[in-house]
C-alpha cells in the first residue's frame, strides 16, 4: 500500500517519508478500512514533532487518527456482512502505530462507525477527534437542556463542533472569538450571542446576555480565559478545558472555588471507552439529520503531507485540514 511514516520525531518536511508498505491485516475483533480521507490534527503533528519531550511510541508510526473510507476485510470471527460498509474512524494511532495516512488502516471493529450515504467521506473524517472531544466537553456533565453555554474558540474545530452539539441538545450557546473581525463569521442559526476577546470588557458583554453566570464553559485557551471564566461563571458551574496556551497554566484558585466551579480537564486519547462510542452515536446521528457542519479549509494529496501538516503547525487558520489517499 501506498503510505506515509515517520521514523523518527522532527519536522515533517525532514521526517515524513511516503512509499510503499506492507498492507496490514486485520486481527480478531479488527477491521480493515481502505482510506479515502484522512484527517490532520494538532495532537497527530505534535507527535511528530515531540511535543513536550514525547518519544517515539513505536519505531515506526504512520500518523492519523481520523479518516473516512470503506472495510474490506474483517478479521478472524468478525461480521463478513461489514466488507463494503462506508464507515468514519477514530483513534486509528491512539496507543496503535499504524494511523490513517495510508491507503488502508486496520482498527478494532467498533473504532469503524458506519457512516450514513448521504454523508461525504471530508465530514466523516472530520468527526474523531474534534468531535469526540467537542461531545466530551458539551456531556461529561451531564445535559445541557436549558442551560446557558460558553464555547471559547467557536470557529475552532472542536469549539465549532460543540457549539453546534450543544444548540442541538437544547442549550442557548454563547460564544468568543479571538478577533472582532471574525464576529461575522459566527453561525447565528447556533451561537445566540458572539463576544469578541479583543475587545475592553468581554466579561461584562457576556454577562448582559447571562445576568446569572453561564452554567458551562468550553474552553480551549485557559492559561487565556481564566479570570474571564471566573467572571461569568455561574455558581456550580462547569469549565471543561481541552487546551491551554501555557504548559504551568494559572487559574484564580479561592473565586472559583468559592463559586464551587468544576474544572474538568479533557485528553481525548484517554476518554472511556464508552464515552468515545457514545459520542460516536450521537455525532453521526446529528451529522445525518444536518445538526453538524465542518468547515474543509484545504485538502492536500498524501504526496503533500509534509504541507498539511506544516499548515497545521502554524495554526491562525480556522478549517479542517485533510489528506486524501489515492483509489
């Protein structure tokens, strides 16, 4: 098969090699997907990278967790009624070494989720890990019927994706971005309210549209943000935080917990394993009936991979980033 890898942690322009492979072949209890799309995170560059001191886990991994394709083969015991079967994948290299940026990946069998015909492989391989991610951060908690929501980052890839899970489930969604001139890039339908963090008193702005305080808080730049969720917390509210811009990040420890605040910490590699497929049901069942929308920022052949993932590296760009594979 064609595939790229990397032997060794770097830049990608120095690391990232795309030949030939051995096809692999699926064990017990896994699947075989031949990729269509496959999806570029920040979390698959950073380990390519070594971010933060990480090693290599494996001598040879070929990156991306996210992806979109057909099963061809099951393996021993598995249902043969699957070969065929249009799915989105997630955590294909989460603990594994073999990704999706290859012409097939192997994953086990509930790891492949089917994925409606009238959906595009570009939005199914852009489910995993912003998606699974955004339900975690929107339903760890527990319901959001009702109740008032903060998504920082809204045009983000996860804060998009939360945003529109949250609308979804019956929340009013308040939302930021960075810049005031991205306010009209905000999706009214979703986002009841956008704030702008550029401006003098974001906290003040947010709280003419919630006099009591939010009830849940998704975050994306904590080491940014934490005194202004402070500010608009409501009593026994939520933070859920899946990024911060500060490695020893610092947050108004006695106000918040004065203010009983849960500060729930998001790995997405780590969520229980009932919470992935729990959000893997809820995010396709909200993608076929239109709930979720992705925006496709640029799409790179394998043979341009090093660029796609030097476009995620830089950041500053709101959209997905997908590599596709040759049929």
């Amino acid at each position: 098969m064609l595939a790229s890898w990397y032997d060794a942690q770097g830049p990608a322009a120095d690391v990232l090699h795309v030949g030939e492979l051995p096809d692999p072949v699926p064990g017990p209890g896994e699947v075989r997907v031949r990729v269509t799309v496959s999806g570029v995170n920040p979390g698959d560059t950073k380990k390519r990278r070594g971010w933060l001191g990480s090693s290599m886990p494996f001598p040879r991994v070929i990156p991306h967790s996210d992806g979109a394709g057909v099963i061809d083969a099951v393996g021993a015991g598995g249902d043969v009624h699957r070969v065929g079967q249009r799915v989105w994948v997630y955590g294909a290299q989460s603990y594994r070494p073999f990704g999706t940026a290859a012409q097939y990946t192997v994953v086990p069998d509930d790891q492949a989720v089917p994925l409606p015909d009238h959906l595009s492989d570009e939005l199914g391989a852009s489910l995993g890990i912003p998606g699974i991610t955004a339900h975690r951060t929107v339903f760890a908690d527990g319901p959001v019927d009702g109740q008032l929501v903060l998504v920082h980052g809204v045009l983000g890839g996860v804060g998009s994706l939360a945003a529109q899970l949250a609308h979804w489930a019956g929340a009013t969604v308040i939302a930021s971005v960075r810049r005031t001139a991205d306010l009209d890039r905000v999706d009214p339908a979703v986002v009841s309210h956008a704030v702008a963090l550029d401006t003098s008193d974001p906290a003040t702005a947010i709280r003419s549209y919630a006099p009591r305080g939010v009830d849940r808080i998704i975050e994306v730049a904590l080491s940014d943000n934490a005194d202004l969720d402070n500010a608009v917390a409501a009593n026994n509210a939520v933070i859920a935080a899946y990024a911060t811009r500060s490695d020893r990040t610092e947050i108004p420890f006695w106000p918040l917990l004065f203010n009983n605040v849960t500060l729930r910490l998001l790995g997405s590699d780590d969520f229980p394993a009932e919470a992935k497929r729990q959000a893997a049901r809820d995010l396709t069942s909200a993608a076929a009936v239109g709930v979720l929308t992705v925006d496709i920022r640029d799409r790179y052949p394998l043979d341009h991979i090093a660029k796609a993932h030097d476009h995620v590296d830089t950041g500053g760009v709101h959209g997905r980033i997908l590599v596709t594979l040759p049929q």
